[in-house]
C-alpha cells in the first residue's frame, strides 16, 4: 500500500510536476509552430483539441467520484475501481467510433481525419491514466502522478524533436505523443495495481456499474461543460473557417492555457482553505477569496497590457512572420486572459462551500455561450471571431460567479477596489514606460524594463505590503 505523504508535500511535488509539464510543453509546441507553419500546426492542434474534447463524454465525471470514495475507504471502492476500468472499455470503443463519424459528419478535411484516428487513440489511452491517477489520489499521494506526467511529456518532447530533426512529417508527432500517453498509462496502471492493490475487471458486474454512474452523477455535469467551453472553438474553426485560421488561433490559445497554471495552483490552495473554513470559521471564507482576486488581478494585469502593447513584437520573437495575424487574436483575447484569472477564486469558495451545482450551471451556460458565439463569430471573422467568443465566454463565468459569492465578499468591496486600483495605476505606469521606450529597445529587453517599471509601482503604492502570499496559500486572516 502506497504512502501518505502529507498535504504540504503533495502540493509541491504536483505543482512542480505542472509547471515543469506546462513549460516543456509549451516550448515543444512553439518548436512544432515555428517548424511546420499555421497550416500544419493547425491540423496537428485541431485532432488533438477535438478529441480532447469528444473523450470527456468516457469519463463522465467517474474518475473525480473515484478519488472521493478511495478517500473515504480503499477497501470499499475496490469493486468501484475494477469496474471503472471496463466501463471505460465499452464506452471508449463508443465514444471512438462515434467521434470518428461526427468527425466526417463535420466535413472535415481528410488530412484532418486521417490525425483523429490516432489523436483518438491517444484520448481513449488518457482516459484510462486519468482514471488510474485520480484513483491514487484517494490515497492523498500525489509523487507517482506528479512522475508519470512529467516522464509522459519527457517522452513525447525527446520524440518529437528527435522526428522534427529528421524532418518527418507533422502526422508523426502524433506517434510521439502517443508513446508519452502509453508510458504514463503503464505506470499508472503498475501504481494501482502493484502498489495499491487493486484489479482491472473485463467482464461486467451491472449493480456496482450501477452505483459508479450514480455517484459519479454530480461530477459528470461540470465536467463535460468545462471542457466543451475550453475546446469548442478549436473543434469549429476548421469546419466553420479554415485549417489555417485553426493554427493561428492555436498559437495565441496555447499561450493562454500555459498561462492557466498561475490561477489554477492558486485555486488548489484556496479549495481546501475554502473547504475547511466552510465548517470552522465561515465569516473568513470572504477575505480569502477577496485577496485571491486582488493577487489574480496583481499578475493578469501587467501580462493582458504587455499582449496589448507588444502583441506584434511577442509574435514574432516567439514565432515568425507567418504567425503574425496571431498578434490580432491575443489582443481580442485580453478580456478572456483577464477574466480566465480572477473567475478561480470564486469558483473555489463555490465548491469549497458545498455550492458545486451553482458551478456547473454556470459552466453549462458558458458552454452554450461559447457554442453559440463560436458558430456566429467565427464564419464572419475566423480565428478573430473565435477570441472573442472565449473572452465573452470567460467573462460571463467571471461575472456570473462574482454574482453568486456576493454574500461573502460584499463587506470587502473597499479593500478589493483600493487594491484593484492600485494595480490599475502600476499597470498604466508600466504600459507608458513601454509605449514611450518601444522604438528604442529589443523586445527582451523592452519587457524586462516593463516588469521592473511594474514592481517599482506596485512597492510605491504599497500594494505588495498588503498581500501576503503564504497567508493566502494557508488562508490567514489579513
């Protein structure tokens, strides 16, 4: 049986894991844009976004139910977690062959497909590592998830460039993250089996089927919703406007996602704290989430008004002169990037306050905002259209979220825009040193300047003196 390892350990070694997976993978993709160019890149980003997308109706919240019930008694939901696994069986071998058939229902192009039969493959693989991970995290271990991922995006990184300096064609990428996926499902499944001693089950027992989908009934809503807002747009812009415009888009939305790191490490501090404060000292719950705005906002800020003022310079020091109607597409992507930070914290108190079917309504809405402006937007101005359904769409769940945790955070509003102020301030200090210092330095050099100009701000307006960061990971009061 495996070990725990405590809370403070977890944390770490799972968000190191992150970071350092978000970072390589970042890099990779921006190697594979600058090498292949928007047409290509934009087939290889679409099979992957679509079956991304298409894989979560496998999982239907399962694998979250499985690390409640691994939590609660490992003996207990043994029979649960042998089920998942052939559940996952007959519903992926579904799931890909209906994907496949939507696929051509959409018309999309046959290079397109050609890379969905094996980016389905790679979804239907990932399904099954998901489900062994959230499973060894009832077990409040996080080390072996933490290494599985980052030796899955090592080995897709190390293949790809190894396939790009041989100057294979964009399709073979797909196998090297393929081999990533199969060497995390291997260990993954070693864990669960070897070191915590369950079983996979090939033939099927109805009832405890039966009880997996019931408890996993509240996962399932916010789940499926979360992932069509994230990747409808990627899914649409090949049929809706061009492989082409699909890569364009792809540049700037990787960047946004690798960004989500920040928010998302935040978010899993403030759960808990959330969590526990909920049934402690439930007057506290306000500060925190209040301060988790202020901080979110202290980073998104300076980033959405470095895109805005430099977005063309960006573009071109990370990519290249092809990819410069990408430039467009992050500056119509300000208010998602913005609102994509500040909606965590209120989505956090949400579920820490036992309110997760508010969360998944207003995920539900959002995936038909993001559905509907997807297919008006994009057909009148393609990877254009498509930023700015996302940033309607996360600024709709901002706003309905910040709507619905009112009770706790009104009697904070003076501290929350003395602050927001504040940041604005260093914010325009920032953007005026860049925009008059442009002409004259090198854009590494012009964003080095900027974020200094930021910190100096931020000192003298004393906003950095206000927010303690270790108090907020362990939700002091301020």
């Amino acid at each position: 049986m495996i070990e725990n390892i405590g809370v403070k350990k977890n944390s770490f070694y799972i968000l190191l894991s992150a970071a350092l997976q978000k970072l390589l993978t970042l890099f990779y993709f921006i190697a594979v844009a600058r090498y292949y160019g928007p047409q290509d890149q934009g087939l290889y980003s679409s099979a992957l976004s679509f079956t991304t997308l298409m894989s979560v109706f496998i999982d239907l919240g399962i694998s979250s139910a499985l690390t409640r019930e691994t939590a609660r008694n490992p003996k207990t939901a043994a029979p649960l977690v042998s089920q998942c696994f052939f559940l996952r069986i007959a519903t992926g071998l579904i799931v890909y062959g209906g994907m496949l058939g939507f696929a051509y229902f959409l018309g999309y192009p046959k290079e397109l497909i050609t890379m969905i039969y094996v980016a389905g493959v790679i979804a239907l693989l990932d399904t099954f590592t998901v489900a062994g991970w959230f499973t060894v995290r009832g077990f409040q271990n996080l080390t072996f998830e933490a290494r599985g991922g980052f030796a899955a995006v090592a080995t897709m990184v190390a293949l790809g460039a190894w396939m790009m300096i041989a100057q294979l064609p964009i399709f073979y990428l797909l196998l090297a993250t393929l081999a990533g996926s199969i060497v995390n499902l291997i260990y993954s499944l070693y864990i669960l089996i070897r070191r915590c001693g369950y079983c996979i089950a090939f033939t099927p027992e109805w009832k405890t089927i039966r009880t997996l989908l019931i408890i996993s009934a509240p996962f399932a809503g916010a789940a499926i919703f979360s992932r069509l807002y994230t990747f409808v747009d990627m899914s649409l812009l090949p049929v809706l406007a061009s492989v082409h415009s699909a890569g364009i888009y792809a540049a700037a939305v990787k960047v946004m996602l690798a960004m989500n790191i920040i928010p998302a490490s935040l978010s899993s501090s403030l759960y808990p704290a959330f969590s526990s404060l909920h049934q402690k000292d439930e007057k506290r719950i306000g500060s925190l989430c209040a301060r988790g705005i202020v901080y979110l906002a202290l980073i998104a800020l300076p980033i959405c008004m470095g895109l805005y003022l430099l977005s063309d310079r960006i573009v071109l020091l990370v990519y290249n002169e092809s990819y410069l109607p990408t430039a467009r597409v992050f500056e119509l992507l300000i208010p998602g990037i913005l609102f994509g930070f500040l909606m965590f914290p209120p989505g956090a108190l949400l579920s820490g306050t036992n309110r997760q079917a508010i969360n998944t309504a207003i995920f539900a809405i959002g995936a038909a905002v993001s559905l509907s402006a997807n297919i008006i937007l994009i057909p009148l101005l393609q990877e254009r259209g498509a930023a700015l359904a996302a940033s309607i769409t996360y600024t709709w769940i901002f706003l309905a979220s910040i709507t619905m945790v009112l009770p706790y955070i009104r009697s904070h509003w003076k501290y929350m825009s003395t602050m927001l102020v504040k940041s604005i301030l260093a914010t325009a200090l920032m953007g005026g040193g860049i925009y008059f210092l442009r002409a004259e330095l090198p854009t590494l050099l012009l964003i080095v300047v900027g974020i200094g100009i930021y910190a100096i701000g931020v000192f003298a307006l004393r906003v950095v003196s206000i927010i303690d960061i270790s108090g907020l990971i362990r939700g002091k009061k301020q």
